[in-house]
C-alpha cells in the first residue's frame, strides 16, 4: 500500500494529466457522437460500397468542383460503419490539442518537450477552451462531416507536417536520423516527402503560406548552416506542386467563375477587392487582438529573455495569419471559417508564453484557468444538451422526409435554426431538402441509399 502511494506521488502530475485530458476527451467524443448528418453530408456520401465506384466519385469531385482534399476526405469519412466516424473525430480533435502543446513547447525553446508538467495541464486546458471558444465557427470545423474534412483535418494534417520542419529549425534535430534502420527511415521520409502533396491540397489559404514558409525555412537553413536537408527541398516541391494544382486546376478556376457571376451585380472587381480588404482585416484584428493582449500580459511574469522570445513568437504568429487571412481577399465569397487556420495559429504564441512565465507566476496561471474553466462550464453543458437535442430531433425529421418522399415524393426539411449555437451548425433547410431528396432517390441522377443509424 506504501508503495502504491509513493508511485502515485511520483506521477501525480502524469496522472492529473492524463484525467483532465481523458475528460475532455470524452466530452469532445460525446459531442461528436450526436452529430446528425448535415447539409453536404448528403452529397459527399459514398455511392454503395464498390472501390471503383468510390474512386471514381471523388475524382469527379476534385476535377469538376472542388480540388482541396477535404470533399475526398468527406466521401471517404462516409464509408466508415456506424458511429466510427464521430468517435474517430472526437479522438482526432484530442490529438489537435496536443499537437498544439507540442508546437507551442518547440517554440517556445522548452528544453523537456516530452516531459509531462504541471504547465501542460494549464496549457491543454487552455487549448481545449481556445478551440472552442475561440476559433472560427467551431460547429462547422469541428462537429460536421463535410467542415471538418475540408477546414479541420487539413489544418491538423499542416500541425503534424510542421513538428519535423520546427525541430530542424529551432533544435538542429533531423527527427529521421533517429530512425536506427535505413529501410524504415527511407520509407518514413517517402511518406513524409509524399504528405506534401495533401498539405498542398489543404486549403486556398493555407497551402500558399505553407509553400512560402518552407521556401524561408530553406533560406534559414542554408544561411545559418550552410546546409540543407534533401527532404527539406523535397518538402517545398511537393507542397508547392499541389498547392499549384489546387489553385490552378480546372475545378478551382470553375468554383471561382461560378462565385464571381453570382456576386457579378455587386460592383467592379476594385469595389468588390475593397469590399473584401475591409472585411477580411476587420474580422482578423477581431480575432487577432485578444491572444496578443494576453501575450503582452504575460510578458510581464517574464525574464528579459523570456519576453523577447515570446514576443518573436507573437509577431510571426502575426504574420503567418496575416498572410492566410490576405489571401481571402482575393476570393469572390467570403466564408467565416476560413479563418480558422489564422485563429490557431494565433493560439500558438499565448501557450508559448505559458511556458515562458516564470515558475512563481504559474499559480497565478492555474488559479486563473481554473476560474475560466468553472465560467466555462454551463457553456459547455448548454452545448452539450444544445447537440443532443439537435441529434435526436434531426433524426426523427430526416425519417419523417424519407416517409414522406415515399408517399408523395416531395417534402421539406423542418427549420431548426432556434438551435443553432457554437457547436450546433444546423445547415440550411432549403439546400438539405433538395440533397436528401437525391440521397433517397427522389432528385434527377440521384442514387437510392439509407442514412446509417
């Protein structure tokens, strides 16, 4: 029994750790779990089970509407069994949080970055309120099929695909040199190299900043010492080959002619261009001044050193979100969860600079995080019935217009806009209506199935 006790004491924090983190786990699990489909759900759904058939829809996807690995991701999501998706995304969204806290550790110089302390508890917390709270639209990012395939995985895909290029950086530590036999790491880098291709794939305004931020990491590396790696050059030019066929493919240049004659009575090109700037920069200063606010607060808590690096962090934050909101301003439609991208990276520098306070400043930290964690949680039980509620009554109205297309083969999707909230994206009845009319069978070229319990 004395022994028991002193592991317990030992690991304490490892344990405390993994209790916070394993309850918002779950309750993002459970979140996820009641999430009914929604709007393009029922387009991007796989035609029967034939490999062929799969292959072929999203090819027809990439090439005549939408290039960006999300539809693709959304059809092959569709062809999971039962609730394996849902619990898989509540999982997924738990492994962003800590990529999040391993990407804020690197920056930040901490020298332990595999060592679990009482930090990353009040860093993951902070993560987890941050994502929810803060981020662009989270119902859509994170809580719908088709939002998370085309917004969510891609940035989480870019998170992971970052962790090799900032250790090269920052540490001077090639991770596949650690790899002891040459036939895995060989295999390793190929797969690697080869991911480029999908973050190239990600998003119009993420793969440009991508390329652009490999294209310096390159510089730096050949500037500081006077060397670079292969894999590092072969990362730039796959991510730039797929950022090219994404935003010159012949789906991208569609999309772009179908949403510029849709706004075309909505003025010259410069009008709209302006419309678009004031928009786009209003929303991002809107996002961009709370976590530097906070930033310079915590400035305060820190060595001279400290401050200098989290600052340095601050303002390239800054900059890497500038440059994917900057490119908004060029689409003919804006989209407010195209912002998420620029909204994590901004969470980056505000966790950096948690580990950069000094030791006596964290208690002051934990007390804060616990208070934000008790504002937070009537939020969280109001979404949670919010999701639930929107689950069940989803269900029993997508049966009710399957009955009813049977009988008269016409019917109307139920308005459940009182339930929208942060994590609840109800979709637009209009547009739903006419996809689960083709989804049954009842829309012109539609193909009959059955919406999986």
């Amino acid at each position: 029994m004395e022994n028991l006790i002193n592991i317990i004491k030992k690991h304490a924090v490892k344990i405390f750790f993994a209790f916070v983190f394993t309850s918002m786990l779950s309750y993002l699990v459970v979140i996820c779990w009641f999430v009914p489909m929604i709007d393009e759900d029922f387009t991007l759904y796989a035609r029967g089970e034939d490999l062929y058939e799969i292959i072929k829809m999203c090819a027809n996807q990439y090439l005549t509407w939408n290039a960006r690995i999300g539809d693709i991701l959304s059809i092959l999501f569709s062809t999971l069994p039962g609730k394996l998706f849902q619990v898989l995304n509540g999982l997924l969204i738990g492994m962003f949080i800590i990529g999040i806290l391993y990407v804020s550790k690197i920056v930040s110089l901490k020298k332990k970055i595999y060592k679990i302390d009482p930090v990353d508890i009040t860093g993951s917390v902070v993560i987890f309120l941050s994502i929810l709270f803060f981020t662009a639209q989270p119902n859509e990012v994170f809580f719908w099929r088709t939002g998370a395939a085309n917004y969510f995985y891609p940035v989480l895909f870019t998170l992971i695909f970052s962790i090799p290029v900032l250790l090269l950086l920052i540490k001077n530590k090639d991770v596949f040199s650690m790899i002891s036999s040459p036939v895995v790491r060989i295999l390793v880098k190929s797969l690697y190299i080869s991911s480029g291709l999908i973050i190239g794939h990600s998003n119009e305004n993420i793969a440009p900043v991508i390329s652009m931020l490999l294209l310096l990491s390159v510089a730096h590396r050949y500037w500081f010492s006077r060397k670079v790696e292969w894999w590092l050059l072969l990362c730039l030019l796959t991510v730039t080959i797929g950022t090219c066929l994404l935003l010159f493919g012949p789906s991208t240049q569609y999309r772009i002619e179908y949403y510029t004659a849709i706004n075309a009575g909505a003025g010259s090109y410069f009008d709209n261009f302006l419309h678009n700037f004031k928009n786009t920069l209003s929303t991002y200063l809107h996002y961009a001044y709370l976590p530097s606010a906070i930033v310079l607060i915590l400035t305060i808590m820190m060595e001279r050193g400290n401050r200098t690096v989290a600052l340095r962090i601050l303002i390239a934050s800054l900059l890497v979100s500038l440059a994917s909101v900057g490119i908004l301003t060029l689409s003919p439609y804006e989209i407010p969860r195209a912002y998420f991208f620029a909204t994590i990276v901004l969470i980056v520098p505000v966790i950096s600079s948690i580990y950069l306070v000094k030791n006596n400043g964290h208690k002051i930290l934990i007390s804060t995080t616990i208070i934000l964690l008790a504002l937070a949680a009537p939020l969280l039980a109001s979404e949670l019935k919010n999701i639930v509620t929107f689950g069940n009554e989803k269900k029993a109205a997508i049966t009710e217009v399957e009955i009813s297309l049977s009988k008269k083969g016409s019917a109307a999707m139920p308005d459940f806009s009182n339930l929208s909230s942060r994590f609840v994206y109800v979709g637009v009845p209009s547009f739903e209506t006419q996809r689960i009319s083709k989804f049954y069978g009842y829309g012109k070229d539609s193909v009959k199935l059955s919406i999986p319990n």
